[in-house]
C-alpha cells in the first residue's frame, strides 16, 4: 500500500477517479455509452475527443519541461497549423480532394516543424532563456494567425479534413488514435531508446551533459521541434472539428493548460525527469473537469473560480511536503495545556 | 495656413470662449482674440482664415475594434473601412484581439496622436470611465458602435450607434411565445450565452427572459457561456446534450456558436430545427445558410453594416452639430423561409 501511495501515479489517478465518482453520483448515466450512427457515443467519448488536443500539447511540453525548459508559444502554434490548413484548404478548386487535404495537413505540419525549430534556435543557438525565446512567438504567432486567415474565420466544407477532428475509426473518435500514436512514439523514443536519458541529463545540467559528450544543443532543438509538432497536429484537430479556422480564439491559454497538465502529472518544472503518463491523466483530468463544470451547470460568471479551486486543490494533494505536515499536524495534535503539563513534569 | 485644421479652428474657438468666460464682461473683444493668440499662435492664426481652409483637412478617425471573434464582426470591420474610404475619413484602425486591456491602450494612442474622432466597440461593458475621461480632457468626442458601456457619466461619450441589444432578446422571446402559446407540457430551453458581461450577452439574456417570464410553461433549464465562438459552442452544447435529455429549444446568443451547436446536435443524431428548435441572433451568411435549409428556425438580424451610419456622425460631430444620444439601427427578423428568400441578396 505504501509503495502504491509513493508511485507518481497514485495522487493524479485519484484526483481523476474522484471527479469520475462526482460525475457517477451528479448524473449516473455519465458513463452511459450507446451506439450512434456506427460510433460511440457518451461523455467519457467527448473528454476523450475535447482532450485530445490538450494531451498532444502537453505531451510535446512534458519533453520541453524535462529539458528544464518552457515553451509558452503553443497556442499561436495551435492557431497558425489551422489557419494554414484551412487556408490551403478554401483556396484549392475541389475542397474534398484527398490531395489537397494532405497538402494542407503537410504544410501545416511542416510550418510548425519551423516553427519549433525557431524556438529551439533562439534556446540553444541564441542562449536565450526558454520563457523569453518562446514569448516571442507566443506574441508573434497570434499576429502570423491573422495574417494566414487575413483577421477573418475561415469557413472549409472537406468532410476529408473534417475527419481529422471529427471522424470515427472503429467507432471511436479519429483524434483519440492520433493521440495513441503520438504518445506511443513519445514513450518507445525517450523509454526504449537513450533520447529519455539525453533529455533528462540536459534537464539536468547542459554543460556537464555536453562535456559527458551528449550534443545537448541538437537535444533541445529536437525537443522544440517535438513541441511544435505536436501543438500542429493539436491545431489541426481543433480547427477540423469546428470545420473552421480562428487565428484570434483557436488555442487560446492553451499553453497554462498544457503546463498545468504537466505539473498535475508529477513532472517538475526543474527539468530532469518527466512522466509521460502522469501528463496524459493530468491532461484528462483538466479535461474532466471542464466537462463536469459544462454539465452541472455552474453559471458562467464563477466558472473559472471553481476551476481554480479544483486545480489549487489537486496542486496541494500532489504536494509531498504539504501532505506531510497534514499528517505531523493530524498525528501530533496536543491541546496547548497537556503540552505545558510534559514540560513541568 | 490654407491646410489648417478645422478643429484646430473649433479648439481656438473653444480657448477662446473659456478665455471669454474667465475673463468675466469686463474684457472687450479685442482683448479676448489677443489671449488666446499669444497662448496658442497657431490656431488663433487659422481663425482669420475661417472655415474656407477647414472643408480641406482630413478627417482622421480612430476605431478601435473588438477583434475578428464572428462573421458578423468581419462584416462589421469591412464595413467601417469601406465607407471610411469612401467618405474620405483617413481611418486608424486597431483590432484589441477581445481584451479590454489592448482597446484602452489603442484609444490611448489615438489621443496621444490627437485624432479627430475616436469610435470603439467596447468588449466589455464596465472599466472605461478613466480612458474616457482622458479622450474628453483631450477634448476628443467618443462614439460608441455596436456595444455600449455601463459608465453612469454620459457626458464621456457623444453618442451610441447600434443594435438595441434587449429588444433583440425581446424579439427572439416573442417568437417563442407565439411558437409554444399551445404548449401544454413544459418547454425546456438551453441558453448559449455570449462572452460573459459583454453588452449583447447581458441584453439578449435579459430581453428574452423578460418576455418568455409571461409564459411559465418556458423554461430555461440550462445557460452557459460559449464565448461567441463556434468552437466553445459545439463543446458546451455537447455537454448540454449529455446532462440534459429533453432539450426542446436552443437559443443561442449569436450565429455562429449556433453552428457549433448544430454539429454537436447533429453528432448526437437528433435533427437541429426539428428535435430541438434553434433561435440565433445575428443573421449572418453561415447562419443564414442554415436557417434556409430548416437548421435554424428563426434569426433576429443584428446588422453589422454600421460603416455609412458612423461616417455621418462623425462628420457632424466634427462639424459642431449636434446628434442624437443614441442611435438604433435597421433591423428585422427572419423565420427560415424567409431567410431563403433573403439569402442570394445579403452582402454579409
């Protein structure tokens, strides 16, 4: 019991089954799925489908944090990778071609390769701090947005790019794959091959990794462009669920959202050692609990207070050194007239 | 001299009478032209040049906007900037990306480079007594377009161009009055709010309320913020679907989180415009290309061509005249039939 209580895991996976038992007692058919034109259907589906962005985003964070870095520009990359889609998109002559949709799919990839290729540069070329090089674009990156849609939502009717966001396979959402995918080249990558280790060595100390003859520089560079690749395909799905692309709105916070779900899943911002796991259920717990809040019908006004006191509430579960002095304070508790008696005596 | 400013003349005109009103009876003209003359030579220069220079001089205007959150507001933008052009306004033009923080520091630039005239759509309704307090101390009039402030001083603002948001709430709760005048079972409604505390979102709330309160079979079992995005949309009303079984009505703030509600609706195989009733508000092209085909039963249009309307008053308000304190625009509804008869005319 004890060994389970100190896996990373245990505080995170409680925080989720505990919002999911809060769900089960509000609404007892919140776990209900039924088939619906060939695929699931249910709430648990729409976290898994409304999260899935949220989990790319983090993912791609998570390797960044363990460099002891910070990448605060995925959002305007989120919106950009849209943009550029739906723009290759409206302006093409038969929006359902299959090509067009790839195109589409690979310039935006690619642009968000550049993209993390320029934060990776100004980190580790330019030795600029991590939170400063990536402010840059985070700032920049929502005016590239609305350049890319010209300060306008652009509307697309491809139900060949739609099927990125909004598609089944298996009668499961399309994403949710996409995300398996990625999380799975993320851990074989950092768990099956020594990348993990180069990571968390940076994270640790650059300069002594580099003397210990790991390219610390290339490291955080591919880091970066894992960043941003991520935060591309997390943009293609947004933008490709709502069949439209929104350079002011897409993303919008998702880089503290993405951080927050990194921190909930045990990674510190320290740098040096990472749980991808622990980054997928902070995700979905961030996920959960904007469902619930849609589905009990906070009003809109304290939303976000509530939000905040859930999050402030699992920061300090996860906490050890508060956990710690609940309990001395729990265990140790003396009325202040016995501790005078011990004295005298 | 021949390029003087006409406001500059209005400013010399206005030092003038202050200088007059300062001085009490006791001072002759003469001694009142000279003041002003040696405080400020150039404008007391102009005034003997009068108002034969003055027609030349741009106007220049500064409209700070909300930011491309719609459709709507696209057509909104595009309409300012054409008729600005076509009025020969010279229009400074800055988008605040939906927070208020960037439109107070835009209307500040613009004071700072002395426009003539500064127009904004507030993003939100209350916090803007001190810039505005700062545009009158320039001596610079505010209209205000589409959105109103809550601000208790009307003297801060010359007047207000647009939408009476609460009778377009109004109008959408009449037409669910007339709809389910017959109901005899309760009529469970879902709200889709706009941005929490802007103008529209609070009027359109309270204007529907107040007419559906006469019927109390109507009721709104659910109301959330959806942010006027269709993104949000989709994802609230999703939730709404789930926690909710026996939605009869959605009325939605705006068109295009409608749209989004309409794919989520469609998603959980029920039929929008028929399983579950749609009022938007707005009436813009994607909504009413909706509303033709059956989706959206019924459109209080919000019309966002306000460009020719503000270009008038800000010529009158640098002329001196006077306007009205607030002006409404046209608008009308439409029911999905007439929205396909609408549609191939609508130029947004």
């Amino acid at each position: 019991m004890n060994g389970l209580m100190k896996h990373h895991l245990f505080w995170p996976l409680v925080v989720l089954a505990a919002l999911l038992l809060f769900n089960l007692l509000y609404s007892p058919d919140f776990f209900q799925l039924v088939m619906r034109d060939g695929h699931l259907y249910g709430s648990l589906i729409d976290i898994l489908n409304f999260g899935s962005p949220l989990i790319l985003v983090a993912i791609g964070m998570t390797l960044v944090i363990a460099t002891k870095g910070i990448d605060l520009s995925v959002g305007s990359v989120v919106a950009i990778s849209g943009a550029m889609a739906c723009l290759t998109i409206s302006e093409g002559a038969d929006q359902q071609a299959g090509g067009l949709v790839l195109t589409a799919v690979g310039m935006s990839l690619g642009l968000s390769l550049v993209l993390g290729l320029w934060n990776g540069f100004l980190v580790a070329g330019a030795g600029i701090q991590p939170i400063i090089a990536t402010l840059i674009l985070m700032v920049a990156g929502r005016g590239i947005a609305q350049l890319i849609t010209g300060g306008q939502i652009i509307t697309v009717t491809s139900p060949a790019y739609e099927y990125i966001g909004a598609g089944s396979l298996f009668a499961l959402p399309f994403s949710i794959f996409i995300v398996i995918a990625m999380y799975i080249a993320a851990l074989l990558l950092t768990r099956k091959t020594a990348l993990g280790l180069f990571i968390e060595s940076v994270g640790c100390n650059p300069k002594a990794s580099r003397l210990a003859g790991i390219r610390s520089g290339l490291v955080t560079v591919a880091v970066y462009m894992f960043c941003g690749l991520c935060a591309g395909i997390a943009g293609l799905i947004l933008s490709s669920n709502v069949s439209s692309a929104d350079g002011n709105n897409a993303g919008l916070w998702y880089e503290l959202d993405a951080i927050l779900a990194v921190v909930i899943g045990g990674t510190s911002l320290n740098g040096g050692r990472f749980y991808l796991t622990g980054t997928l259920v902070g995700a979905l717990i961030i996920q959960t609990l904007t469902t619930t809040i849609y589905m009990i019908g906070v009003s809109p006004e304290i939303t976000l207070v509530v939000k905040a006191f859930v999050v402030l509430a699992v920061c300090l579960i996860q906490s050890e050194s508060f956990r710690k002095k609940l309990v001395h304070r729990w265990k140790t508790r003396r009325y202040p007239a016995e501790r005078e008696v011990t004295r005298h005596v | 001299m021949k390029k003087a400013g006409k406001w500059g003349a209005l400013l010399a005109l206005t030092g003038m009478m202050l200088v007059a009103a300062g001085c009490g009876n006791s001072a002759s003209p003469a001694a009142n032209s000279s003041q002003p003359a040696a405080s400020t030579p150039a404008p007391a220069a102009n005034n003997s040049s009068g108002g034969s220079g003055a027609a030349e001089k741009k106007i220049t205007l500064g409209f700070a906007q909300v930011g491309a959150e719609s459709g709507w507001r696209t057509a909104n933008t595009k309409s300012v900037q054409e008729s600005a052009a076509a009025a020969g306004i010279d229009l400074k033009f800055s988008d605040a990306q939906q927070k208020q923080e960037n439109q107070i520091k835009a209307i500040r630039s613009y004071i700072q480079q002395k426009v003539d005239v500064i127009a904004f759509s507030p993003v939100v309704e209350s916090g803007w007594d001190t810039v505005l307090k700062e545009a009158k101390d320039a001596g610079i009039p505010v209209i205000l377009t589409d959105r109103a402030v809550d601000s208790k001083d009307t003297s801060l603002y010359v007047t207000f161009l647009g939408s009476d948001f609460v009778e377009e709430g109004r109008k959408a709760g009449q037409w669910m009055l007339d709809q389910f005048k017959d109901a005899t079972e309760d009529v469970n409604i879902v709200e889709l709010q706009g941005t929490t505390g802007s103008a529209p979102a609070n009027d359109r709330k309270a204007g529907f309320q107040e007419v559906i309160q006469s019927n109390p079979k109507l009721k709104i079992i659910a109301s959330q913020t959806g942010d006027f995005t269709r993104a949000k949309g989709k994802e609230v009303m999703q939730a709404f679907l789930k926690a909710h079984k026996d939605i009869d009505v959605l009325y939605a703030h705006n068109d295009d989180m409608a749209l989004g509600a309409i794919q989520a609706i469609e998603a959980a195989g029920l039929k929008p415009g028929v399983d579950i009733k749609i009022i938007s508000v707005d009436a813009v092209k994607d909504g009413m290309q909706a509303a033709s085909e059956g989706k959206i039963n019924f459109i209080v249009e919000c019309n966002p061509l306000l460009g020719p309307q503000l270009m008038e008053i800000v010529k009158n308000v640098v002329d001196g005249k006077q306007v009205e304190k607030r002006i409404v625009t046209k608008e009308g509804t439409f029911t999905s039939e007439q929205a396909k008869e609408a549609l191939p005319t609508r130029q947004y």
